[in-house]
C-alpha cells in the first residue's frame, strides 16, 4: 500500500476479480497490486478472490488446477452446479438462493453471483462495506480497496473535484465520487449485471426495503424497542464483546442491554478531541453503574501527526472525520473482541441533524436545503476557500446532494433517511468498518432489520429533544439513564485540542503550504494566516473551523502522497476563470 501497510484481514476479508469480458493480465496486475488474495471463483466471465478462504453460500465455486478437494466441498458433496454460484463477504452470510436485493438488505453485505445467464456483481443496501470498480472496456474490475484499481488507471491519475467539494464542506464524498476519477464506488443497493448473452454491463439500482415500504406509526412503545435491542445482539450471547462508551446515549443503551443480557463485556473509552472530555468524565459513571469493566485509551498530542495521517491512508482520504479515533483502534485489533457500535442511533431514535427548518420546510426544495445546511460545515471565522473555489464547490455539493437523496424525497422518513444515506453510510461508518474492521469484527444492532424499521416508525415529533430516546433509556435501565449525558446540557471543563497543538498546528501548517500550490483553490485571507506560520493556527478552534481546516489539511496530505502521480492540479473553476 502507498505509504503505508495494508490492514490485516483478519474479521472480513479483502477481494478483488472482475466480471464482463476481462483480461487474464489485467486481473493478475490488479492481484499483484493489493493485499495476497487466493483464487475463490473463476469462469470466462467472473473472477473473484480473497484474501481468506471464501466459500460459496449456494452453489460451488469452480475448481481451479491448484485446488484440491477439501477446498471445494460442495462441489464434493455433489452441490448445485457452477453455474450458480453466490458469495458475500461480511461476517454473516446468507443462507440459500434469493436474490441479490434481499441479500443486500438483510445481510448488509456485498458479493457476487454467477447465474448461467449472468454474472451479478452488488453492494449491501447501504453499501458500508466499500466496493470500488473501474471500467475498462467490456469489463468491470473491482475491489475492497481504491488503491490496487490504480494499477489499471492509466497515468497520470485525473482529479475528481467533485468528490474533494463534498468531502471539504460535508467531510466524505457522494454518488460514486472517490478521489480519483478512475475509480468509482458502487452506491448501495446497487448492482453491475454482466449479460453473457448480450455481452454488455447494465446498472440495477434498487430501493431498499425501508424506501419501497413507507413506514407508518404503529404505535411502538419503549419497551418494544428495548426488546427488539435484545433480539438483535442475541446472535453474539456467546462471544466477548468490547462496547466503547461514551458520554451520549447510544453507548449506554448498548452497554445496558448487553449487560442485561450477562454477555461478557468490556467497555473503552477515549477522547473525540472535542475540546471538553466530558466523554472521558461520563462514561466512569455510567460503567460504574453498570459493573463494566472499563478502560480509557489515552491519546498523546505529539502522536497527533502520525495518527491523523494513519486514519487519513487507511480510509483512502475519503473523509477527514476519525483521526482522533487512530489509537483505540489499534488498541481494538489486539484486544479479539467484537466491537459493539451505535451505527446510525442518532438518526433513528434523535432527530441528530434534523433540525425545525427541514421538518417545518413546505416544499421537497426547501426540506433539502435545510438537511443540506444542517450536514455541511458551517461558517468559518474567516473565508478559507476562493470565492470562485466554494461557489464550486456549493454547486457541485447542492447537485451530488440532491442526486443522492432523489429516491427518498416525499417519503415519511425522508429526513432521516437522508442522513443515514450520505452522512452515516459515508463518513460516520469508516471508523467501525475500515478502521476497526476488518482486524476486528463490528456489530451494529441498530441496523438490525426489525429494529431499524420499528424505530423508522416512530414519527419525528416523538422523537424531538430526544424525548422518545429518554424513554427507551428508561425502559433499558431508569438508573444510567438518570445520569449525566453529552446529549443534553453540558457541565463544561475545556481541555485543550489534540488537534491544535504544537505538533499539529506544525503538520497541518506543512499540509496548508502543499493545499495552497492548487491554483485558485485558498482564499487570500488564508493564504495570509499561511504566511504566518504554524503558531498562527491557534485561532482555528471553533467547530467550523477547524473542520474546515482537517479538510483542507487532508487534501495537502493526500497531494503529498500522490502528486507524482497525479496529472494536471488546476481545478475547473480556475481553468474557467
């Protein structure tokens, strides 16, 4: 991996192959250029590979000459024939033929089908294990990764400027964006369909479940939703469990869920770096409640660099959220528990980011601005962009948005939906699926299908000012949810930011200096913030700020591993100007 190593897949593993008329040679280059991986499919038409052993969940994979016996039991147990052959590549797998959209919805999981007339190539419904493609011709090469599909891109590699507007004013990309214009990602609930007797690729975009079926209120009381809780980590009564509290809601819900359920838990805690460390304070109440057994992952400022830049590589500078969460993680990869995480609780339970102007909005246009300006980074406290550069990036960001979020307008949830398709699916999930996954496992109860749709049902008036999450809490545990919580008034204790110390504010100053060669794209008020040194960054420590800062830092980054590959930097407002 450029600068830097590829994780280890030790919970869910890496593939890679092709589908569609592809070349021998190309997939040996795309094989050679990421993680081992061992041959678990082949055909004319489809090849897949992993980098631990993948067995079909129908069918039989195609024997290669290398393989023996005990590597292909259906095949030796007299299974279905080759020509229908499924995989997935999450932890848990379907059970039996059914088709893909239904494996996406309820399993969450990408993969791959060969039919004998076709070969279906899909992501899980919201697609929060990655699935990047390149096209080349007749053919479809992908991969869990961006990087080994830049083996196939031709050089230099081609700027996707719309993907950087959305991850500097959202802080992770839309659609298909990724960095580079070569390579795509496949949305959820998606699929590339390889036609053997037509010898094309179509696209069948799919919506899920919780969009064809407009939820309705029925009613849901509390306690069913804490009994749905119940239901949905049932399936891990026999595995340690590591659940990471903090000082908000959904930490605790889990956290007391699961120790109703005697499961053997641990709980860890570390600092989200927000200037406050009531997480930190908090979370020892809640554990002490609980008879947890806690620790706090310590983080060190002058680790700052090495740690923002780690997240920054492992996650393919696709967000500039989760450095602060670079040390728990590898503490997590030695610790072989599964990783409980509170996965898109904030918007099906609290209303997170939907504020009183999108739910009293009186048209679909003015409901997706208002979502729109509750996602982006507000304000900073000077301009940090070029006038020509942000009225780019509005447009393009206004455009990917709506494009996004088209299939869900006029629906009940709209609003909440939104959210989770952009926002939770496209930066929130990173630091559970790529940064502990795939060393360790992740579980997400919320999305646990009953549950997700009974929460989904609750109208949003009931859940404003988190007035239906104190009730759950209530029904979980009256006594945790009586304690202090980062998700209402805050006793404050400011500490400083990790994130702006002397070691940072000097690493982010040289990632600034590289950010300001792209002609066009920083203001001249902070090219003269730039101009003043590392020291002068001190006054970026409002919430906006700095968030625009870490996108503008991440971006320097991501020029400095890649500018001896990447073709001409001037930016399309630059060039139009």
């Amino acid at each position: 991996m450029r600068n830097g190593k590829w994780p280890e897949y030790a919970a869910r593993p890496y593939v890679c192959g092709a589908i569609g008329a592809y070349d021998p040679a190309r997939l040996e280059l795309l094989r050679n250029a990421g993680p081992p991986v061992r041959e678990a499919h082949r055909t004319p038409d489809a090849a897949l590979l992993s980098s631990s052993p993948l067995l079909p969940y129908s069918g039989s994979p195609s024997r290669t000459p290398s393989e023996t016996p005990s590597e292909t039991p259906h095949a030796a147990q007299g299974g279905p024939s080759p020509a229908d052959t499924r995989f997935a590549w999450a932890e848990q797998r379907p059970v039996g033929p059914m088709p893909w959209p239904v494996v996406a919805e309820t399993w969450e999981t990408p993969g791959l089908i060969d039919e004998p007339a076709t070969v279906t190539l899909h992501t899980g419904a919201f697609g929060l294990i990655d699935l990047y493609y390149l096209s080349d011709g007749d053919a479809i090469y992908f991969a869990g990764n961006i990087e080994p599909l830049l083996a196939l891109a031709r050089r230099p590699y081609e700027v996707n400027w719309d993907a950087w507007a959305a991850i500097l004013k959202l802080t992770y990309p839309l659609l298909e964006d990724t960095p580079y214009r070569e390579v795509r990602r496949l949305p959820g609930a998606t699929a590339l369909i390889w036609s053997r007797s037509a010898r094309r690729i179509t696209v069948d975009k799919r919506a899920p479940r919780w969009v064809r079926e407009e939820p309705f209120d029925r009613g849901v009381t509390a306690g069913d939703i804490v009994a749905l809780l119940h239901e949905a980590l049932k399936p891990f009564d026999d595995r340690p469990l590591l659940v990471p509290v903090s000082g908000g809601y959904d930490s605790r819900l889990l956290a007391s869920v699961a120790m109703a359920r005697k499961m053997d838990v641990q709980s860890w805690t570390t600092s989200p770096d927000d200037g406050l460390d009531n997480d930190i304070d908090f979370a020892r109440y809640i554990t002490r409640e609980l008879g947890i057994e806690h620790r706090i992952v310590p983080q060190d400022p002058a680790a700052y660099p090495d740690e923002a830049r780690w997240a920054a590589r492992r996650l393919e500078y696709l967000t500039s959220h989760h450095a602060w969460y670079s040390p728990f993680a590898r503490e997590v990869h030695k610790a072989g528990r599964a990783v409980v995480d509170g996965l898109a609780g904030g918007p099906l339970m609290k209303n997170f980011l939907i504020t009183a102007d999108a739910v009293g909005a009186g048209s679909s246009a003015d409901r997706q601005a208002a979502l729109l300006a509750a996602l982006a980074t507000g304000e900073p406290h000077l301009p940090m962009l070029s006038e020509q550069a942000l009225a780019f990036v509005d447009d393009r960001v206004g455009t990917a948005f709506a494009q996004a979020t088209s299939m869900l307008r006029g629906h009940r949830s709209e609003l909440p939906l939104s959210v989770l398709h952009t926002r939770t699916a496209r930066g929130i999930a990173r630091s559970p699926v790529n940064l502990v996954g795939p060393e360790a496992t992740p579980v997400f109860p919320f999305l646990y299908p009953d549950f997700f749709d009974a929460t989904l049902s609750v109208p949003v008036d009931r859940k404003e000012g988190g007035k239906f999450y104190l009730e759950i809490l209530r029904a979980a545990n009256p006594r945790v949810a009586a304690l202090p919580s980062t998700n209402g008034a805050l006793p404050h204790r400011r500490v400083p930011l990790r994130s702006n110390g002397p070691a940072a504010r000097e690493w982010n100053h040289r990632m600034l200096l590289k950010a300001a060669t792209v002609p066009g794209l920083v203001s001249d008020q902070m090219l003269g913030v730039i101009a003043q040194g590392p020291d002068a960054l001190t006054a970026f420590g409002s919430w906006n700020s700095r968030f625009w800062l870490r996108g503008l830092v991440l971006f320097g980054s991501w020029l400095t591993d890649y500018e001896d590959v990447l073709g001409d930097l001037t930016p399309p407002w630059s060039s139009a100007s």
